[in-house]
C-alpha cells in the first residue's frame, strides 16, 4: 500500500450486462501494478449478475468500490458518471472487456508518479497514430496532420488523465451531447484549451477486443462531426483539427469508406437516413467538408452485395497489412444497449 501509485492512481471501470467479461478482467488485474490503486466499478444498472461478479472481486481488491446507476445511462452518460466519481490525483478509465500488456508498465508508473505530465496516452494497437515516446503539448499535437489526438482519445482507456482538467463547463456540454456517443471528446477539447501537457508512451499497454460497437458506424461518424460543429462555435482551430481526423490528411478516406462499406453492405438499418444526416451534418462545417463525403453517400445507395463485395476485399487487404482478423461487429442498434460497453 507504501507504492507512491496507489497513492496517485484510481482506476475507474465502466461496464454493463457484461458480466463474462468483467470477471474475466476482474480476474486478470488482481495481479497487476493497478491491483493495489482505488479500484472502484461502474455499474450502469446492469441486469445480470454483474452484481455478483463486483462482490466476488470485491473481496480480494485492498480498495475496491461499486457505484451502481439506478438505470442504464448510456456509454457516454456512464462515462460522465466516472468523470463525477474521479478524486485522485491521476485517473485511469477502462473499460470491462480489453486487455492489458504490463511488460513495460514502469514506464507508466514513473510517468505518473512525477507528477509532471496532466495527460498520460498509453496507446492501443491499430488504434493509435501519435508521436511515441514524446512529450508535447496539447495544441502542439493537433495542429500536426500526421497524428490523431482526438480519435485516439475516443477510445476512453487510452488516456490517463490528472483529475483537475475536469471542468464544470465540459462535464456540461458532455451531458447535453450524450446522444452523440461523443461526450467524452468535450474532454480533449478542454485538455487543448487548458495547453495540457502529454506524455506518448513508448509500448501499447491495452488490447481492444471489443466485440460489439452497440452502435451503426455511419452514427458514429455523424456523432463525431455533430460535436465538431458545436466546437466550431467558439473554437474553430480545434473542431477543423478534429474535422482533419475524420475527414482530412491520411485518414481520409480510409475510414468514412470503412463505415459507409460496412453499413452499407451489413448492417442494412436506417442507412439512407444517416446518409442525408451525414451530409446535412457535414454541410454545417463547410461546402469543401460536404463535397468529400458526397462519394462515400454514393456507396450508402450501392445494392448491397456489391457493398459487402468491396468490404470483403477490404477486409483482406487490412488482414494482410497488419496481419490480424477483422472484426465484424455485431448487434448493432441506434443507440441500443446490446452490444454496450458501457
């Protein structure tokens, strides 16, 4: 208990109906350099035996806590919840179903401990596109095309954060864009704003094996460019640099082709509606950001075999360039809680 950790780090889980996963990670992390950290689980009112699993682990973990929502509030809204719950000094927020790779976790602990850093980003394989090994500012970062600050940080254990850059006026406008997905952006912005020191980790430290996106891909790219037109408001510089991930640079258009092909070609559900959403949505930032996604609308009208063709080709040439197996998300809904990580 004496380790200058524990005393600095909490770490904060969000899960819900997951309860398989959460054990398993539960399990797995009793034996990890954050075993000995204020450990508290968010239960967004889950309705298997997640309850169960909490007090199983309970037992075992030296400060372990539960808070459980009265009813399902969502990832983002579960989210926000951890952001309330946040009193240490540093504060990591996982979620039920990753994993973790500690080979190299004294890098962490030192980044942590000085106390020098507001932003730690520990990276995730096929996810991350920043400057390893580096220290730099906020502001600094986004105005580089190459890298992909904000979308790095929607995948929420990415980043250890020091707990004072939570502010009243973000955890607001989070609230209000709950129905985006994207509340915790709002936080990225507000880290850019207050010139937030980050130090890049050298080694990936989390494993993504999400399963379940719970949500249509067109969604999320609607979600995202919903937050950036609100950004745009008072600062423009931000919400292009967050246009830039989505839309610019080198990750366009790998990834609206990515979300357009697979909607299109799986998931078949309200795909003409988030077409003219993602149109209109886009329109909104500027003419030049809705003529780049007219092509990609043209594939939502494609017939569907030849969507789940091209897919299907793309899918070969990722697993051939990163040597992996794509992953077909499944149970995707509006919204909807199947599949939810959170």
């Amino acid at each position: 208990m004496n380790n200058p950790l524990n005393q600095k780090l909490e770490i904060i889980l969000v899960t819900y109906n997951r309860s398989r996963y959460l054990d398993e990670t539960l399990g797995k992390l009793q034996s990890s350099p954050i075993a000995g950290c204020k450990f508290t689980v968010i239960d967004n009112g889950s309705t298997d035996n997640t309850p169960a699993i909490c007090a199983k682990h309970g037992a075992v973990y030296p400060n372990f806590h539960v808070r459980r929502n009265p009813f399902n509030v969502g990832i983002s809204g579960n989210y926000l919840r951890a952001l309330e719950t946040a009193a240490s000094e540093y504060t990591w927020i996982i979620c039920d179903d990753d994993d973790f790779d500690f080979t190299h976790f004294d890098e962490i602990t030192e980044a942590v401990t000085c106390g020098k850093y507001d932003i730690v980003s520990v990276g995730v394989p096929n996810h991350s596109v920043l400057p390893r090994g580096t220290t730099i500012r906020a502001p600094d970062l986004i105005k580089d095309p190459r890298y992909n600050f904000f979308y790095t940080g929607s995948f929420i254990p990415c980043t250890i954060f020091r707990t004072s850059l939570i502010q009243a006026e973000m955890m607001l406008k989070g609230y209000y864009n709950i129905h985006t997905i994207f509340s915790n952006l709002f936080f990225f912005v507000y880290a850019v704003r207050q010139n937030a020191l980050i130090y890049i980790t050298k080694y990936d430290y989390i494993i993504n094996r999400q399963e379940n996106i719970g949500y249509r891909p067109l969604h999320l790219v609607i979600g995202w460019i919903m937050v950036a037109n609100q950004v745009k408001q008072t600062d423009p510089w931000i919400a292009r640099a967050m246009m830039g991930e989505m839309l610019g640079g080198p990750f366009y258009p790998k990834k609206i082709a990515q979300f357009a092909l697979f909607q299109r070609g799986f998931v078949n559900k309200n795909t003409y509606h988030d077409g003219l959403c993602l149109m209109i949505e886009c329109f909104k930032f500027g003419p030049l950001w809705w003529a780049k996604v007219v092509p990609f609308v043209f594939i939502i009208y494609l017939p569907s075999f030849i969507s789940r063709f091209l897919w299907g080709q793309a899918e070969k040439m990722v697993e051939r360039k990163e040597g992996r197996k794509v992953k077909r998300p499944s149970n995707i809904e509006f919204g909807g809680e199947k599949g939810n990580r959170g």
